[in-house]
C-alpha cells in the first residue's frame, strides 16, 4: 500500500480525508459563538464564568482601546506576556479584532530574556498580568515599548470559592502609573468602539516563538488561514461540541494549549476552566465539580495527577477524553490512567512552525508512545535528513509536513526559512528536525532529534540560548550545555562548565544555578552543573557537545 494511503485503514469513523477550512479570520470564530450561545459560559476561572457575549463585549473594547489610545493598526505586532487567565484570552482576540498580529510571550521569562521578543517583533504594545510588570517596564522608552496595558487576574476571580486559588490571582489590583501605562480596568472602561474588523485569512494572525539551535528565538508567522486550520481539524478529529468543558491546564501561549483550551472552544462555543498553574488537586477538583469533559496534558502533569493520594475521592467519570503530546507518555503512566478513568491516553504531535498538529492517534486505535498518524491534509514523510531521499516503512530518518497548518516562514530571518523546506513532488514541505519512522499501519514514531534540543517536562530548551545567557556569567569561561536524565522532568537541564583561571575554588555549583535561576526562565536554568579543566573541542576548535551528551548518557544508564 502507498505510504501516504496506508493510514486511511485506521482513520476516525465517518471523517473525510481533508476539510474545507473558512475563509475568515480567527476573530469571527468568536462573533459567531457569541451571536449564537451568548448566554453560555465561555470560561469558567476558580469559580468565576465570563459568558461569550461579556467576553466578546470586553474584547471589542480593548481592542478599540489599542487602535483609538495606543495606535495598533493592521499588522502591528502586540505582546501578550501574562499567565492562563480570561485576561489572556480577552488580549488574544483583542488583538485579533483590532487587526493586529498576538506575539504570545512565556510569562516564565524575565526582564533580559523579554528585550529580544520586543525588539525582535518590534512591538509597541503589550498586554501584560500585573506580577510580570517590572519584567516589561524596563523596556517602556522612547522607539521601543510605548505602551502597556497591565491586567489583574483578581477582576476576573470575584466569586467566593473553597478553590486553593494562588496568590497571583488574589492579589489586588494594584495603582500602577505613569507615561504609557494604563490598568487593564481603566482601558475597558473607557467604552471604545474598534474601528471596521479589515483582517482575512491571509493577514497576520500570532507569531509564537521556538528557539533556535544558533542563538535567539525564531517568530513563527502564522496567518489567520493557517491558524484556522488546526483550529478547526484539531477539535473535528476528537469530535468537539458546544456542550464539552474543557480542563485549560496547559499554557496559553503555547501552540497546544493555545488551540486545545483557546482557540479550539471558542470556535465551537465549549467551556473552559482555566487554572492559572498546574495544581493536582485543583485540577481534580475543577473536573468533579464543572463535569469536565476532555483534559489535553503532558506526560508530567499525567504522572503528577496520578501520583495524589487523594484522587480516589474525586469523581472522573465525566471526563471522555485525554490526550497529549510533548513528550512520550510512558507506557506503565497510560496504564494508570486507563485503570483510573477507563480511557486511552491520545498522544498527539505537532510544533510552533505547524500550529499544533500534524499528527494525531486515531481515537479508536490509539498506539502507545506513538505520535499518531498525519490529520486532515496534511502530507507527511520520512526522508533521510543528509541526502533528502525519501525512506520507506521502519526506516529512521527526518519528518517532513506538508499542509495547511504549515507556518509561512521565520520573522525577519529569511535563511532559517530556506534552510526550513524542502520540496518534494512539486510540493513545499517542511523540516522538523526530528526523527522518526513509521510502521507498516502508517503510524509515526519519534526516534530523536535532529537538532539540539532538550525536552524538559514538555519545554523545549535549546542548549545554545541557556550557554549564551551564561556567558554573561563574571566567573564563566567555557559552557556547554545537554540534557540529562530526570526521574520527573523526563529530561533536565546540565552544564558543563570551565571557569575563569583566577576563580577556580572560589565558585560552587550551587552558586552558578543561584544565578541561573536569576536571570532565565525556570523551565531553561541548569538543575546540576559540572565544573571542568576543559571543554572537548573539534580541530577548529568547536565544542563537541555530542560527545559530552554521550559521556551523560552512559553514565545515566
């Protein structure tokens, strides 16, 4: 059978081979929900529901805010820099309605790591939580940030509730000021009305950013057309309807929780709970009590949920669907999870430049640590990642996607973008960097990565980005950083790192992660560093990480 066609033997039942996507933008997803289900609960946070027609009103009105007082126009970039909250998703489609294009930033990076998405996307604007603002302020100045619109997560919580809610989200509103700063509240009050909604299918839409194996984060440039597509593919294959609560446990500004538990349920007019932060109990509690339908996760927050002692006491039977991706979910964790709620584990696969997926696990015949198998139109293969021919069944190679998901290319860095594709019959086709192979039913697997890159708890860290923040270091003169084996994390972050001559003796491990963890995002910072004389370097004297990869791996085994 054809490599491409083999797959179809296992294809969700009654579903097409490909879709007939609209041709509007994101933003109309929302006008429509809120004209058809105005009254219904949009979103559910520690107790508080925001139906779709007050959420629509407040989009429209922070979006007039940001053409009339801020001057966003048609193609602007906006940062979005706040933690899982209706605030996110008011900002996300605010953004949208004023025709601009969402720079969705990690509310885990700090004040150094966030100059480069302002000045990289050249944004003027950022909608930001309150707990983030000394992070940003620093970057209000003249040609640089002008304005910020500083939201807090306690204006959408009002409801008494026994939730264990985190202290972020208690925290009052605070009287923040000054020249181009305004409160979240006070924008809304303001009552503006948005100019006409220009954008369509082709305009810039959200630009997430994946980091790069050379240096600073990549932008992503996604359209409206090809948000759209996993927007709507991604909640067809699992059959989404308006009456599914969802459990929005994953972050917003990534590309899966950004389509599962934003974009997804706002296209069909579902309901999602929101946590601001992954808490076991609370997760359990919020599924007993709203009668949560489908939670998407990732292997580590599954083996945590497993873990409470006290999950006998909540009651799961409402839940019709689990699945995932990120990271493998080991086979003896799918187990649990089947005992425990009677489902299989979904495992599904996709990355920042495809919008989420472009493989997905059949739900009817899901295979264990399995990517899935390619969805709706969308084309992939295995090629050897040297030569570019393509590979057949069980052999291990590169994947490569075609589709409609598909980003248009890397933000102002046109070299990446070529390197990024390859064409294949004619047709454009994009190079993930990881390799895999498929079975005899058309089922990929991941085998590894073709770049460098370590995946802890589900983030991707680029050992190239965490070196060159530690070079910054006083007492550092040689780092190299590799993953290494973690009994929670599934992978975490080691340096490997030479001092300064004159500093040897003088500086502990402990004191370099102090100061990691002090000047990067938690995710990234290294958890073990290893002081050594010398790096191994090559004949033109590059580093030979691979070689200190092997030497960790063989010693974790």
């Amino acid at each position: 059978m054809p490599a491409l066609e083999r797959h179809y033997r296992f294809w969700p039942e009654k579903m097409p081979h490909t879709l007939t996507y609209p041709e509007t933008s994101l933003y109309f997803n929302l006008e429509v929900t809120a004209a058809r289900f105005p009254s219904k609960i949009a979103s559910i946070f520690y107790g508080t529901a925001l139906t779709y027609r007050d959420l629509k009103h407040q989009v429209d009105a922070l979006a007039g805010y940001l053409q009339k007082h801020c001057g966003v126009k048609r193609g602007d970039r906006v940062l979005l820099y706040m933690q899982n909250s209706p605030q996110f998703v008011i900002g996300y489609y605010a953004i949208l309605r004023a025709d601009a294009m969402v720079v969705p930033v990690n509310p885990m990076n700090l004040a150094a790591e966030l100059a480069h998405y302002v000045d990289d996307a050249e944004a003027k604007v950022a909608l930001i939580g309150q707990e983030l603002y000394s992070n940003a302020a620093p970057h209000l100045s003249p040609g640089r940030l002008a304005h910020l619109v500083v939201a807090a997560y306690s204006d959408h919580a009002t409801e008494p509730t026994d939730l264990n809610v985190p202290e972020v989200v208690r925290a009052p509103r605070q009287a923040l000021a000054g020249d181009g700063v305004t409160l979240w509240s006070d924008a809304l009050a303001a009552g503006d009305e948005p100019g006409p909604h220009l954008a369509g299918p082709d305009d810039y839409c959200v630009m997430p950013y994946t980091s790069g194996t050379t240096g600073n984060p990549k932008g992503c440039i996604h359209t409206h057309r090809t948000v759209m597509n996993t927007t709507m593919a991604g909640a067809l294959w699992f059959g989404v309807i308006p009456d599914g609560v969802i459990l929005g446990s994953l972050p917003l500004f990534h590309v899966t929780g950004m389509q599962g538990s934003l974009n997804q349920p706002i296209f069909w007019g579902s309901t999602v709970v929101h946590t601001l932060r992954w808490d076991r109990n609370t997760a359990a509690e919020l599924i007993r009590r709203y009668k949560v339908t489908a939670w998407t996760s990732i292997s580590t927050m599954a083996i945590d949920f497993l873990a409470n002692p006290d999950l006998g006491q909540y009651d799961l039977s409402s839940l019709k669907r689990i699945g995932g991706g990120g990271a493998a979910m080991p086979e003896a964790v799918a187990q649990k999870l089947r005992e425990v709620t009677g489902l299989d584990y979904i495992e599904g696969y996709g990355l920042s430049e495809t919008m989420a997926p472009t493989h997905i696990n059949p739900p009817q015949r899901p295979k264990l640590q399995c990517l899935g198998i390619p969805i709706f139109g969308t084309d992939s293969r295995i090629v050897n990642p040297d030569t570019l021919v393509e590979l057949g069944p069980g052999e291990v190679g590169e994947i490569v996607s075609h589709g409609g998901q598909i980003f248009l290319g890397y933000w102002k860095n046109p070299q990446a973008t070529a390197q990024a594709f390859i064409e294949i019959e004619g047709k454009s086709f994009f190079r993930t960097g990881d390799l895999a192979r498929y079975d005899e039913d058309g089922y990929f697997f991941m085998v590894d990565r073709l770049k460098r890159m370590i995946n802890a708890a589900g983030f991707k860290v680029w050992p190239a980005e965490v070196e060159s923040i530690m070079y910054h270091h006083p007492d550092i003169l040689e780092a190299c950083v590799i993953g290494t084996q973690d009994a929670h994390r599934g992978e975490t972050v080691k340096a490997c790192v030479v001092l300064k001559a004159d500093r040897r003796g003088q500086v502990s491990e402990a004191a370099i992660i102090d100061w990691c963890r002090a000047n990067m995002a938690a995710y990234k910072y290294p958890r073990i560093v290893e002081f050594m004389e010398t790096l191994p370097k090559s004949g033109t004297g590059k580093v030979q990480w691979r070689a200190l990869q092997a030497r960790e791996n063989q010693l974790s085994n």
